[in-house]
C-alpha cells in the first residue's frame, strides 16, 4: 500500500495574526537608540512611519515632494493609498520633519527624488523587505521578539495609543483611511480588550 506523504501546514510553528503595535516606552526606547546611533535615514524612517500610519509599500514610495514644499517639510500630507486607491491625510510631527529635513540634507535629495532610496540608486525606494528587515533590526534592539513585530505594527502604534487614549474609533478610521467602521473594529481588535479591559475590572 502506498504512503500518503502530508505536507506540514504552512504555519506550522509560526506566529499568525496582527503583528503587535508598539507600547509607548518601546516606541521611545527605539527612538532614542536611533538618536544616539546618528542614523539619520533610520531616525526619519521610523519617526515618519509612526506618524504616517501608512502601510510598507505606501510608505517606502514616498518621493521628496510628498512631504515637503521647497525646502520646508510639511506639517500635513496627502498619500493616495495603493491599497484602496483612495487619499489619506496624516500630520507630520515637529519632530519627525526635522528629522526629515536633516536626513534630506545629508542624503542631498531632489523633491523629485524617493525619500528612502534603495541600494545606491535614487531611481530606486527601499523595498518593503528591505524596511520589513530593518523593523525587524528595530524591535530586536530593544529586546522583542521580531517574529511578534512587523512593518504593520509601525502602522498600528500610533492610532492604538489614539484609541486608547480617547477610544475614539471614528478618529482612528479617518487616520488610517478605512472605507468602513467595521474594518478599523477588527483591525484594532477594539471589541476584544475592551471586553478583556471590562472583565479585569469587574469582581465575581
């Protein structure tokens, strides 16, 4: 009688679901590692993928003049998302546009030029697994674990720390450019800790 080979499952010993967003102290404790590493590419990279909240390959296609007018960066800027084909508006924090502007300067980008090149061409953006490796090197850095972590968790950290903070899901939904309300419950998974937050605080 012949032998059925089975294939494992294809996530068999992986990690799956939503990759986690960052807690505030992690989020400054990447912050200020990239601060005192001198890196300015990685300082601007991070500090604006937090802003933006927009997902890896929206992110790393940005051109210089996404983000800045001449020689000033912007505090607000419209991204017209590849997923959805539809604009997102996102700020740009005090910080994150001075970061921006010194990373500009030492790298000497045109406004017409990708504001995170790949390799050593500017006709090139850093690829999505490029930036995928380097969230990885970040979370690593601070002591998690990178198979928990991913490029979404750069998208997911600001507007969790919104929602936690004002539980205001119609705010997040129009930061993270969701066509429908039902999308922004699930992608926060809101309905779950708040469920969990309840039970915590209630005695039986």
């Amino acid at each position: 009688m012949k032998t059925i080979q089975r294939k494992a499952p294809w996530n068999k010993g992986k990690l799956i679901g939503q990759k986690a967003p960052l807690r505030l102290r992690e989020l400054w404790a990447i912050r200020v590692r990239l601060q005192l590493s001198g890196t300015a590419r990685n300082l601007a990279l991070f500090n604006l993928a937090i802003d933006s909240k927009l997902r890896g390959c929206d992110l790393v296609s940005l051109r210089v003049r996404d983000v800045s007018q001449g020689t000033v960066v912007s505090s607000r800027a419209i991204v017209l998302q590849r997923k959805t084909n539809r604009p997102v508006q996102f700020e740009i924090t005090e910080q994150t546009r001075a970061c921006l502007l010194a990373w500009i300067h030492t790298a000497r980008l045109s406004l017409a030029d990708y504001l995170f090149p790949g390799g050593h061409s500017q006709d090139a953006h850093l690829s999505t697994r490029q930036y995928a490796r380097i969230v990885h090197a970040w979370v690593r850095s601070i002591g998690l674990d990178p198979c928990s972590y991913g490029t979404h968790s750069m998208r997911r950290t600001k507007v969790a720390l919104i929602y936690r903070h004002t539980k205001n899901l119609r705010a997040v939904q129009l930061l993270l450019g969701h066509t429908k309300l039902e999308s922004t419950v699930r992608y926060l998974g809101v309905e779950v800790d708040d469920a969990l937050e309840l039970a915590e605080q209630t005695e039986a």
